[in-house]
C-alpha cells in the first residue's frame, strides 16, 4: 500500500526538457535560445543541449531565423490527441466540478440540425422550476444559450437558423425578429456584438420568470464553438453581474476546456 502511494521518481534531465516544452507552448510561437531558456527558468546553456536533442527526435524544430518551434513529431502527436477528443464526454468532469463548486445547475449545449442543443444537464441540489431537458433546442434569439452560438456563427448560416427560431424553446416567428435594418435587428446584432466582446452573456428572468442563466462558449482548435457552457438558477440566489464570481467560475472553466480542446490562446 505504501508503494502505491508513494510519489513515482522520473528522470530529472526529462523533467527539465518538459519545462522547456511547456514554456513553448505557454508561448505559443517560436522563441529563441535565450528567450525560451529564460521562459523556462534555466540558463542557456543548460537548455541548448536539451533543445540539440528535442530537435534531434523531431519534438521541435529549428528555423532558419534561429527560432525553436513545434517539429514534426509533436505535430504528429497533437492530431493524435485531436482525433480522441470528445467534447462532450470530456467535458464531464468540468460540467461537474462547475456545479458543485457554485451549487447551480449547469447546461451544456452543441450545436444540431435544429440549433443549440442541450446535451448535458446536471441539475442543481435546490429545487428548481426549470423546463429544461436533454434534447431542449434553444432559441437563438430569447435564450443565452441560443444567443452566444449566434453570436459565432456566419452570417449566413445564423440567417439560415434564424428562419426556423419558432421551433425552438422560447422561439420567435421569423417575420416577427424583424428584417435587415429595422431596430429589432440592429439590437439583436449589437447584442451579438456585445457577446463576442465580453465573452458571456445573461439571460434574466427570461425565458422562465425567476430563473436567471449566465452563458459562455467553448472553443475547439479551429476557433469554432464547440459547446456552450449554462450556469442555471434561480433569481434570488443568482449573482447575474458578467464581472461577478459566478460569472468567472464560468468563465474559467470555459477557458480550461478551450484549451483543452486545442485553442492556442491570443498573445
């Protein structure tokens, strides 16, 4: 018993090799010999002979410029990652570990043949009267959810949805969202515009009286939304501010699985 407890040794020289792969890929572009030594926290000439051999077997490359990036054998091996990914199974443990730590219930939604789609439902421990199921399709218009997919999808593609928003949870007649130029539609767009500059959005009261909803996309390694994330609850325990702690929880978790979906972060 005490072995399977017992922390496992590795090998210290591979230790300090995965820190400088780690600071390439914090960095998210080619660096230099010092830049790269430094971002690693060692000196130069301890990390160059671990970048001769990172090089050598094809983990990294080096260009002409001098630069270190990614080399053909990591490449290789993040399509393998790629290919096992399965947003929504691996989305599990996040789901989970966002609704016990803010005690909210918590949505999560794909995108389907009739628009965002619930997929995945943990219900909070407090009652709630909520009219959500697994199979809901949101309205792209009245709901969170709906909305910040709308707020990432083409032009086109959103116009083509948009016709169909009657059959949805909360949905609209088309005819009644209004045609290009009126208000209506100059309000949804900067709404939409809204949502792609904060990151997140409310919905309060709306659909259902006395449920509040705060809403934020996850990435795939395209840039595309490959879920949508929904902290759930009801109005008088619901802190709705987009800069409040649940907002952030959300948020967080939002941002971990993007990038464990292969969403290279800006900068």
């Amino acid at each position: 018993m005490t072995d399977d407890i017992r922390p496992q040794r590795g090998i210290n020289a591979l230790d300090n090799t995965g820190e400088l792969l780690l600071a390439l890929v914090s960095a998210g572009r080619p660096l230099s010999l010092r830049d790269l030594a430094a971002a690693a926290d060692m000196p130069a000439a301890k990390a160059f002979p671990h970048l001769v051999s990172l090089v050598k077997i094809g983990l990294m490359a080096r260009d002409d410029a001098g630069l270190f990036g990614a080399g053909p054998l990591s490449l290789e091996l993040g399509l393998i990652a790629l290919q096992r990914l399965s947003p929504i199974r691996d989305a599990e443990p996040e789901i989970a570990a966002l609704a016990t730590n803010t005690g909210m219930s918590v949505a999560a939604a794909a995108l389907g043949p009739l628009g965002p789609t619930v997929v995945r439902l943990e219900e909070s421990a407090r009652p709630q009267h909520v009219s959500l199921r697994i199979g809901t399709v949101m309205s792209l218009v009245n709901t969170a959810i709906g909305r910040v997919f709308a707020a990432h999808l083409a032009g086109d593609v959103l116009a083509g949805l948009l016709q169909q928003d009657a059959i949805r949870l909360a949905g609209v007649q088309a005819a009644s969202h209004g045609r290009d130029g009126d208000a209506r539609d100059e309000d949804y767009r900067a709404r939409l515009a809204a949502i792609r500059a904060q990151g997140i959005d409310t919905a309060l009261g709306a659909p259902v009286p006395g449920i509040h909803t705060l809403a934020a996309p996850v990435f795939d390694h395209t840039g595309n939304v490959c879920l949508v994330l929904a902290l759930i609850g009801s109005a008088g325990g619901f802190d709705s501010d987009p800069r409040g702690d649940l907002a952030q929880q959300l948020l967080l978790s939002t941002r971990r699985l993007s990038w464990r979906f292969g969403l290279m972060s800006e900068g």
